[in-house]
C-alpha cells in the first residue's frame, strides 16, 4: 500500500517507515530534515506541514501517519494541530484512503505538561473523531494513539538525568517507557490490520494514568 508518514527522519515516524517498508509497502516522508533512510520504496520530501502550500501533490494515499510535532516550543499549535489538520485535509479524503492515524499524547487525556502542547494534542484527538465521522463514507478508519514515555531523542533531558528519571519510574507501574520500535508495532496494527476500530484514542502509557498520573520535567511544576 501507499504510506505517508509525517516526521519521518527520526524516532517514532522513521521506525514506523522501516516497520511499513519491511513489509514491502510504498513510504513517502514528510519531515523538515534530510532523509535518514535509504531504500527504494522510500521517497523523501522536505517540507513545513505547518504551511499547507508546501505540501506536495500525492496521489493516492492509502494510509496516513500523522506523526510529526514539537513539544514545548513556540510553534505547538501550529504544528502540532494546524499541521496535522492541512496534511489530513490534502491527502485522506479520497477514494483510496484505507486507515488515518494520529499520533496524541497521554498528555491530551491526563492534561500534565506544557499547556501549547497539551492543548494542541488534545485538539489532534478531537480532530481524529471529527475524521473518522467523514471517513465512513470511504469505509476508512481514523484512531489516535496517546503514548505515554517513549525512548526518543527528544526525551533525553529527563531519560539521562538519574534524578528525574527515578521519579518517572516511581510512578510508572511497567518501570519501563516503549521503544519506538514497539510503538512502530502499534502504527502497523492499527493502520494495516485493524478494520473495524474507528474513532477511539488508545492511551498507551505502561499504566501510568491508570494507576499514577503525573508529568516529570527539568524546571517543570504544577
């Protein structure tokens, strides 16, 4: 099938561009930075999914990874929602469509964070329901996934700090944060196998919200 992954040259966008290109499916990335992985099925496009103009025409797209997004920056919303929402917009309505997924945050369910960022997830997850509800017509399916810690460059600061990362940990029942790797597993199933679950948010989060709600960051207080 015809893949397109938004912020695909790092964490958890390029792992699920390997997991769909390893099941011989067509990957297209959309990322502000050079490509990162080279394969033939792989086309890599350089753009600000923030600007709906440079979007590039593609035709045909059958599953939709709306990925990319920032985290405590100036730009959340735009980014993060406004993005999400033009990218969405350009390539899911349409007859090929099959799957649209988004990745949330365990933030937009449990509110802890930075308030742009926790704002413009929790718009990403009412956004998937408005979605869903107009995808019905294509017989395509639209979920989110709010994901709670995840092994990535940008959660360095707290994954390197003993201090902080014990606090993360007390509070984490599984006393573990996901792999991009298992959540790729996660893009794929819902995307690919998944036929029938539409409109729902999974909060994936080794039972943090559940069992022990809390948000652990350098100079970060309630």
């Amino acid at each position: 099938m015809k893949v397109l992954i938004t912020g695909s040259s790092s964490g958890i966008g390029k792992a699920a561009a390997l997991k769909f290109l390893a099941n011989n499916h067509e990957v297209y990335g959309l990322d502000l930075k050079e490509a990162t992985i080279e394969n033939p099925n792989y086309h890599h496009i350089i753009c600000d999914i923030s600007n709906k103009n440079s979007l590039p025409e593609i035709e045909g797209i059958e599953i939709l990874f709306n990925n990319a997004g920032l985290q405590n920056s100036i730009d959340d919303i735009d980014n993060n929602l406004k993005g999400t929402i033009y990218v969405t917009e350009k390539y899911a309505f349409q007859d090929k469509i099959k799957s649209v997924l988004f990745n949330a945050s365990a933030s937009a369910v449990s509110g802890f964070e930075f308030p742009e960022y926790v704002a413009s997830k929790a718009g990403v997850v009412g956004y998937m329901k408005n979605v869903a509800t107009r995808l019905v017509r294509f017989k395509a399916t639209a979920n989110s996934i709010s994901l709670g810690g995840v092994d990535t460059e940008l959660n360095k600061a707290v994954m390197e700090d003993k201090k902080l990362w014990n606090q993360i940990m007390d509070v984490t029942p599984l006393k573990k944060w996901m792999s991009v790797e298992e959540v790729s597993e996660w893009v794929y199933f819902l995307t690919v196998i998944n036929k029938s679950m539409s409109g729902q948010d999974l909060l994936i989060d080794n039972g943090e919200y559940n069992l022990n709600s809390t948000f652990v960051w350098p100079n970060y207080s309630i």
